[in-house]
C-alpha cells in the first residue's frame, strides 16, 4: 500500500449519495482544531466502513491487496482505485478520492456539491 495522506483527528461517514455514488467523511471543528475538513469518494462501487475514525489514513492498494481483499471483483469489472483506510481497518473502492479544508461548519456547504445534509 502506497499512503496518499494521513490527518490525526476525529472524522466521521457524513453522507453518501446514492444518485452520484458520492461518499463524503467529515471532520468539524473538532476540539483543537479551527477547520473543517471534507473527504470525498466519488463513483463508488464497493465501501466498507466504520461510522467514525479518531483518525484517517487513506492508502492505495497494490495489486496483490486489492485481490485479497476484493477477490473475484479485483478484475475490471470493479473499476477504479481501492482506497484502503487507517491500513485497510476499511476500504473505499472508487474513480476519485480529494479533500478539502475550509473553515465551515456543520451546515456549510460542501466544496464537492451539493449533498443532502452538507448545504
């Protein structure tokens, strides 16, 4: 696994669009931290997750884990990139994964669209 970033603070699954198969995890405000930070997955195709993270490492899989961890989806029919979390504790299986930080909070909306809860 190859790490792509890493944050020490509290993140939580915020939303996720079905229509756009959009997974977004949030960071708010926590205590010691003035920012708010929004991660999102787009075209996802496969996901499994914990409700919450105290803290997030987003790594992405060579090929010997995605087939361990995917199986008989590893080939093309699972398109994208597999997004492992805090060392494959959770995975993402997606086209795209970006972040941004601002200083929103709970209500603000969100730079990656407009997703119920987020505007």
């Amino acid at each position: 696994m190859e790490k792509i970033v890493e944050w020490g603070r509290e993140f939580q699954v915020w939303q996720y669009s079905v229509s756009h198969s959009t997974l977004l995890l949030r960071s708010v405000n926590v205590e010691g931290f003035d920012t708010r930070l929004d991660v999102a997955f787009m075209a996802v195709e496969l996901m499994h997750l914990r409700p919450y993270y105290s803290h997030l490492e987003i790594s992405e899989a060579h090929s010997e884990e995605r087939e361990r961890i995917l199986g008989s989806h590893s080939s093309t029919k699972a398109a994208g990139t597999l997004y492992l979390l805090n060392g494959g504790k959770g995975y993402v299986l997606a086209r795209r994964c970006s972040w941004h930080e601002d200083l929103g909070d709970h209500h603000t909306p969100s730079k990656f669209g407009p997703l119920r809860g987020t505007e």
